[in-house]
C-alpha cells in the first residue's frame, strides 16, 4: 500500500456513477495576506457506494475526535 499526504480536499465531483475527489497541496503561505497558496496534487476516483462509505467513516472518526476535545 501506498501512502500519500495531502493538505486539501478541493473538490468533489460525480459523474456516471463516478466520484472524484481532487485533493491539493499547500505550495506557499502569505503571511501578510494570510492567505495559502495551493496546487491540484491527487484524484481519488470511486463509485458512489464507496463514496458514501467514506463518508460515514468519516462522520464517526469526526465525532471521536470532537469527544476528544470535549474531554480536554
């Protein structure tokens, strides 16, 4: 397996059946403007199952982690 590292979540689109996440990473960082600087890095394509799956893991891991919060 493979591990890539990204900064941002851009976009998602869907498309046939298709979802596509278009990720980004950070290039550069104003910190005058305070403003980030970002460029498309990856794309995660699945079918609309899938997607949904990720989405409701996320939820729970979402949810853990704001109970960690809350408990500090």
């Amino acid at each position: 397996m493979q591990d890539v590292f990204v900064d941002r979540l851009m976009n998602i689109s869907v498309l046939q059946g298709v979802a596509r996440l278009d990720f980004a990473r950070v290039d550069s960082v104003d910190e005058k403007e305070k403003q980030i600087n970002l460029s498309p890095s990856y794309r995660v394509a699945m079918p609309i199952d899938a997607l949904e799956s990720l989405l409701e893991q996320s939820t729970n891991a979402l949810q853990v982690l704001k109970g960690q919060k809350n408990k500090n």
